[in-house]
C-alpha cells in the first residue's frame, strides 16, 4: 500500500534499489545531492544533475523533462553519505514559466523496480520558489527511510545549493543551467514505457491543452511544521469554541496508473500537460448495498465519500455526517421560529381589532393561527425525523468500520489492534450530539499532527452533569479523559514517533496515571515538586528553540545526536501548583511556539484555581481547545453556530482495552529501540 506523505512526514524504504519517478507540468530538471553526517554537501562531486547525470548509487535525467525517472542503489552509495537530497528546478532555457506557483504542483513516487509505490508525495503551496527539495532519503540506525521535504528557494539551485552548504553553489548553478540549454538544442524523446514484464504499462495519453487549462487546481492545504489541513479550533466569548473543517482532496497519487506524456506527431510539438494531477477528488467507491427502492433513501454505505483511501473516506463522511446533521437541526430550527413568528403576528392582528373581541370571532381566530404553527411545526419535525433516520442508519454502518484512530474504546476493533507504520489523517476526541437528537453521536475528528493544544477542564463548567459531581470526581475524571486521549495519540502513532511526558507536582494523579506509568511508555516518571516542573520544562523549551533553529537554518540533521526527534506530548496535572513566574512563562511559550515543532501541551487544570495570575494567563487558556470530562455544550460549529455537547471519549468501566493496547506500543517501541 502506497504511503501518500504530507509535508514532514517520513517512511521507511523496504529496499535498496529504487526508482524516484517526477511528474510535472512542465518542463524540469531533476537531480540530487549527497550529504555527510553533518548534512552539509562537501563538494560539487557530490551532486547529480544534467551535466554529471550518474555518480555511485545514482543516475538522473539528462535534460530537462516533464516526467523524470531517478535510479538509485542505496547499498551502493559510500558510507560517508548520510542523506540524497532529490532536487526539482525550473531553470532558465527550459522554457515556459520559472516560477512553481505558476506550474500544476510536482508529484514525485518512490517506487521499487516494479513500479511498485512505496511512497508519494505532491508538492503544494509553492509560489515565487523556483528550485524545491522534493525528498531526502537518509539513514537512520543503519536503515534507510524517505521523508516528504517541500522546501523551496526563490533564489534558484544557486540558493539551494548554497544553502546545503556546497562552497561553488554559484558555478555549479551556472553549469547545470548550461548543460540544460545543450539539452533542449537536441531532440529528445520521452523517456519510453517500460515491458510489462518489468513495469506498470503507462496508459492513455493526456489531453491536449495547456496544463493550468488541464490540471490547474491543487488541493488546499495548510501547514504547522510537519501538518496536513486541520480542522482549526478557536474558543469564542464565555469559552465557546468554534468548530471548522476544511475538506481537501490529499496531496497524493491517482489510484490508477499515471498517463505518458503526450507523444509528440509527426513534426508536432511536445505535450507537457501534467500526467498525475487530477482538478477534483477521486469519485466514491461503487456502493457494495443493494440499490435502493423507487421513493426510498440509499442504503448507506461505510467509506462513500470521496478520498485517496479508505481512511480519508471515512473522514470526509465523518465530517460530512456533521455538516449534514448540523444543516438539518438549523433548518428545524427556523422553521419552528417562523412558525412562532407568524403565530404572534395573526394573533397580534386578531387582539389589536376590537371588533374581534366580539362574539367567537376572536376565538377563531386564535384557534386557527394555533392550527396553522402546529402544521408547520409538525411539517418541520417530519423533514427532521426523516434526515434523522438516514442520519442515524449511515451511522449504524460508519462506526463500526472506523479505524482504531476513529473509533471509540468499546469499538471490537481495538480487540485486533496493532500498532501502526503510518501516521492517520485523524484522531477522535470525543462525540458531538444536539438537543433534537441525544441519540445520534458525531465522532469528533481532529487532524494530525494536532496544531492546537488541549485543556481539560477540571472545573464546574456549568452544564448539568458538572454541578450533580463533586470537585474530587471532576478532577479524576478529567485525568481519566487526559490519559484516554494520551493513550490514543501513543497507539495511532508508529513505534518511536510520539513522546509523553507528565508534570503531576504533588502527585495527585497517581492512580489515574498508572496504565502510562505501569505499561512503560512515558519518556520518564511523572516529574514532582518545583524542581520535576523546572526540569521538564527547560528540556523541551531547548527542545523547541533547537528545532526551531534547524528548521530556519534548513539544517535539520545538523540536532545534537541524542535529541528526541518524535513528537511530543506534555500532560500538566493540578495547574498552578508547583509553578512559578518562570515556569509559567515556559509554559506559555510551549503553547504558542510547541505545535509548530512538534510539541503539544494537555492541560488538566481549573480556571478558578489558576485566578491569581490574573490576565496573565489569558492568552495560554485561548490558545487551548477546550474539552470537559463530563458532558457539556460548549462547543459551536461554523455555518450556523449551533452549541454543541462534547462527550469525552472514556473507557467503559472495567475495560482493560487502554492497558492493553499501551502494552503493545511498549513492546513495539523496545524492538523499534534495538
């Protein structure tokens, strides 16, 4: 199964011998760089491009093209080279623009020697940038692993080169833009398709026609260090937050196989219209239910949505459930006022003539405007009743399909859980329902990595079930929902990809710690007292501002050796016990720099209690979304400002699913270790 990467992520390479296949819209050069340990390209022997198209290991394009096929023998590279940077450029003599925001976003594969996809990744967001780092292969702990890069220069190869560190970046620059324009003086063919016996046959030709005519769009996405389109979460007045979600098609391959490049007729001009990129998401699968009835709803089907995969399907119908459920309960809803509406205006009208007051004129009256709000109302409860039922048959059929990551911690799905080698699109926080409908839960999904931290609020908040619970119990069940979200970011999560840490100052939390602390997944015991919260915080303050530094400088392999680059997780219980003025602003800083490099904060804390900084700490409860232990409408979507109730997603009582499924992502993460 194809890996379809977004910005940041990475994957391990299965073998050593592979293909890197570029598709663009057009005309390219593509090449690649070596680096030491150091990431730093020692000279220009080091770099494959058009004009020295082979070294050890390697072999690139010779002129510029629109698809490109990259050989590489990993095994064969020198033990000196710790990363092959795979390089695109538009360069001037190739014609056309020399701008990528200009061009359809490149898509680049790694294949085996079958054609086979390991791995692929689309470019997006790129503008003024006229050379991009597409991919690095590098080694880590003697394997070899892609990761999807995307970083652009505007500067050109000059810039790119200079940045890697190679001292002639400016000279080599100028003759790989010379070796181009040799090339583009020779005819030269499409690269031709290869036997079926030794590669997928490449299928229809693209059409005619410009590539922005053809294939201009590019699917949105927004980015936070290594992040795919999230849904954004931002607290409103009173603590509302509001809920949006943006539907994207991914940044990924077709699932057929890709076009050729249009051979040219006989004396006619090349096509270069973008063989991969596709204007819309891939149609929904074939429904697998039977049809349905003349007059009746379509059966639903688990996965109908458009997506990639199977996971991105169910996401979007997921959403689309919500928006649906949303619309329907809005509709209800104006319905029901302007039947109030005009209810008051009739009987206004029939109380303000005197003459109706006379007699059983006005009685009438009054009995036949409650006639007509009571039809409208029955009218509206009927077309809701109706989107109810669909609402609720399409979840019957969703929940039980949903991955681990979806799904909640009584789905059978967890009984045959393993932890995972790819990150998913999501993570399921809790459920989402409405008045009219206390039956029919929407799963709450929010995007990986999470560019939000969480607050878990241990306080009253108002709603019914937080008054009817003591404060002791709203703190322990505020803990359980902070260790059940913990549990389900460490087990969706491959092995070695996310760390927890726990700040518990006066050691509160002990027992509702304990599947972290027993199953040995946590980076190190909770931390105590003044000095753990000092500690803590200083390490992945450093944590931050190194990361931060390497990502500016575009130096990332340049961290110190025993730096923890998996995401991480910090969970601060009883806040503000045990911090000071110091420790606060630490804190602060995690919450608005930590997302972008990969580390997260989950507060458990109440507001009241943390009332003596006063406004100082208004600015890091913003920066949270907020989420409660017990039911609790403060959460409002973005078409119509319903407030929704947001269940938290406990373990059923008893349930020995979290010890378990920790268990297993200890064992993987001590083999991952080895």
């Amino acid at each position: 199964m194809t890996a379809e990467l977004v910005r940041g992520q990475n994957h391990p390479l299965p073998e050593a011998r592979l293909e890197v296949r570029v598709s663009a819209g057009k005309p390219i050069v593509a090449g690649a760089t070596l680096s030491d340990e150091q990431g730093k390209v020692p000279g220009v022997e080091w770099v494959a491009h058009p004009g020295a198209p082979t070294l050890p290991g390697i072999e690139v394009s010779r002129q510029a093209a629109a698809d490109h096929r990259l050989a590489f023998d990993l095994d064969a590279l020198p033990r000196t080279v710790h990363r092959v940077s795979v390089l695109l450029a538009l360069v001037p003599g190739a014609g056309g623009p020399v701008r990528f925001g200009a061009v359809a976003a490149p898509f680049v594969a790694v294949t085996g020697l079958d054609g086979t996809e390991v791995a692929s990744y689309t470019l997006t967001g790129l503008d003024a940038e006229s050379a991009v780092v597409a991919l690095e292969l590098y080694r880590r702990q003697g394997a070899w692993k892609v990761r999807a890069v995307g970083q652009g220069y505007a500067g050109g190869l000059a810039e790119l080169l200079t940045d890697q560190g190679l001292p002639q970046a400016q000279q080599l620059a100028a003759g790989i833009t010379e070796a181009v324009a040799q090339g583009l003086a020779r005819s030269v063919a499409a690269p031709p398709p290869r036997t079926p016996d030794t590669d997928r046959t490449r299928q229809a030709t693209a059409p005619a026609g410009s590539p922005d005519q053809a294939h201009g769009g590019t699917a949105p996405q927004s980015t936070s260090g290594t992040t795919s389109p999230q849904s954004p979460y931002g607290p409103g007045p009173q603590d509302t937050t509001r809920i949006d979600h943006t539907t994207a098609a991914p940044a990924g391959a077709a699932p057929t196989d890709p076009s050729a490049a249009a051979q040219p007729a006989a004396g006619g001009p090349v096509n270069y219209t973008h063989p991969r990129r596709q204007t819309a998401a891939p149609p929904p699968p074939p429904p697998t239910a039977p049809p349905a009835q003349p007059g009746q709803p379509a059966q639903p089907v688990a996965g109908d949505a458009t997506g990639w995969s199977m996971d991105e399907r169910l996401y979007n119908q997921v959403w689309g459930m919500f928006e649906d459920l949303a619309r329907t309960a809005a509709a209800y809803r104006s319905a029901v006022d302007f039947a109030d509406s005009r209810m008051e205006q009739e009987l206004d009208k029939v109380l303000s003539d005197p003459r109706s007051r006379i007699g059983g004129q006005g009685d009438a009256a009054r009995e036949a405007a409650r006639a007509k709000h009571a039809q409208l109302v029955d009218q509206a409860r009927a077309a809701l009743d109706r989107d109810l039922a669909q609402l609720r048959a399409e979840a019957d059929v969703v929940e039980p399909a949903l991955p681990p990551a979806y799904a909640r911690w009584d789905n059978p799905v967890w009984h045959g859980y393993q932890v995972p080698m790819e990150i998913p699109m999501a993570l399921r926080l809790g459920d989402l329902h409405l008045p009219e409908t206390e039956d029919l839960r929407i799963p709450m999904l929010v995007r990986l990595p999470l560019e939000r931290g969480l607050w878990i609020d241990s306080g009253r908040s108002g709603s019914s079930d937080a008054s009817l619970a003591d404060s002791d119990e709203l703190r322990r069940l505020a803990l359980d929902t902070a260790v059940a979200l913990a549990a389900r970011l460490l087990a969706v999560y491959p092995p070695g990809e996310f760390t927890v840490h726990v700040i518990d100052p006066a050691g509160s939390g002990t027992s509702s710690f304990a599947p972290l602390v027993q199953t040995g997944v946590l980076a190190s015991p909770p931390a105590s007292g003044a000095a753990g919260v000092t500690d803590v915080l200083a390490r992945l303050t450093q944590r931050v501002d190194l990361v931060q530094m390497a990502v500016r400088g575009g130096a990332s392999d340049a961290l110190p050796p025993g730096l923890d680059t998996a995401e991480q997780l910090l969970i601060v219980n009883d806040f503000p016990h045990g911090f000071d003025d110091r420790a606060v602003t630490r804190l602060r800083y995690l919450a608005d720099e930590g997302p972008a490099v990969g580390v997260h904060l989950m507060m458990v804390a109440d507001r009241q209690d943390a009332a003596a900084y006063g406004p100082l700490l208004d600015p890091l409860w913003r920066s949270l979304m907020r989420l409660t232990p017990v039911p609790d409408d403060h959460l409002a979507d973005p078409w119509v400002g319903h407030a929704w109730t947001y269940e938290p997603g406990l373990v059923p009582p008893g349930s020995q699913v979290i010890q378990r499924v920790l268990s297993q992502v200890a064992t993987a993460r001590r083999s991952w270790n080895r």
